[in-house]
C-alpha cells in the first residue's frame, strides 16, 4: 500500500487536474488553436459537472471506479464530490486544501505541497489566459482542432513528475470531456467529465 503522503499528494493532482487546460503551441496553427482556446476558457465563471474516473492499478485485476460531481467557481474555487462508492469531498479555495471522509476533515496549505502547487497556478493561469504563467509549469503539445483538442502536459519539476509523467485532457471547444493522468510508476487514472447544463 502507498505511503499516506503519496496517496494524499495523488488525490490533490487529481482534483486539481480535472479542471485544468494548458498549452504550449508546436506550430503556428496551433498557437492560434491554443490563443481561441484559452479565450473559451477564460469566459466561464462557474460550472458544474459529473465525473466518472476509472483508476488502473497494476496490483489489481480490474480497474477502480468512482463518479460524484465536480463545480468551479472563478477565480479559485473548485470542489470535487465523490458519491460512490463511498462519500468522500475535497475543497479548494485559494491556497487552502479541505479534504473530508468518514466524518474527518484535514485542511492543508498547498505551499507545503509545491507539486500540488504547480496545479494550482496552472489552473490560475489557464482561466485567466495567462499563458507565460502555464509554460513556467508544463511542457504541452497540443492536437486536433477547437471541435476536438488534445493536450499533453508534461510536468517541468522533477518533484511533480516523480507523481504523475503526463496529463491528457481533451475536450471539444471550451468544454472539457476528459482528463486521464499517467503515473510514473505505471498506474493511470481515466476521468470522464459531462456538464451539466446550466439553468
């Protein structure tokens, strides 16, 4: 079983990671891509969404499966609930971590995590348009066309990439569909994100 640090460090990245989108162009179109992207993105304030993750664990025979809901709340405010199979919640709001289970909350403050940190100013920075911020923290191809996009974050510190050696997100226009993570030691998580249309 991993260490406590390692498993709370894993959910951190992917609570954060549900919502991130960051670019770094390898062409001219895909700047331009990129720039439209980024603009689509900076225009939502709020969101709500329903996930379904499958974790691949190499000591397991079959995938682990979780669903609940996701919601975002410019400019630092996003919550991730998960329903099944057992309830359980994350919360963050600024530079502060609420995670709660079984009854227990713990609250930690993300500067002493700095990979997890590294997230979070790419997530500030994605929804802001802030592009130099992104490419301080992720080297990314970015694929396909605003209908349907990929990207592939590669984490720049070698803390971060210790965790987690790549980040897939797709989605369609403004929208992200999916966000699967590839662990360095060869475990992977696949998300799949549905919005829920707003009132």
């Amino acid at each position: 079983m991993l260490p406590a640090d390692i498993r709370l460090r894993r959910g951190l990245l992917v609570l954060l990671g549900t919502v991130l989108l960051a670019g770094t162009p390898v062409s001219q179109a895909a700047e331009w891509q990129l720039g439209e992207l980024m603009q689509l993105l900076a225009q939502t304030q709020n969101g709500q969404a329903r996930f379904v993750e499958r974790k691949y664990i190499s000591m397991l025979d079959k995938p682990v499966e979780s669903s609940g809901e996701l919601s975002f709340t410019a400019p630092d405010r996003m919550e991730m609930r998960t329903l099944k199979p057992r309830k359980q919640s994350m919360l963050l709001e600024g530079n502060r971590l609420t995670l709660e289970q079984d009854g227990r909350q713990k609250t930690v403050n993300l500067p002493s995590y700095p990979e997890v940190a590294a997230f979070v100013e790419g997530i500030r920075g994605t929804l802001a348009g802030d592009r130099q911020a992104l490419e301080k923290v992720y080297r990314v191809h970015l694929l396909g066309t605003p209908a349907r996009w990929q990207l592939m974050l590669e984490p720049r510190e070698p803390t971060m990439s210790r965790i987690i050696s790549r980040i897939r997100i797709g989605g369609s226009q403004g929208e992200v569909s999916s966000v699967a993570y590839d662990h360095a030691d060869g475990d992977r998580s696949e998300m799949q994100i549905t919005p829920l249309a707003r009132p």
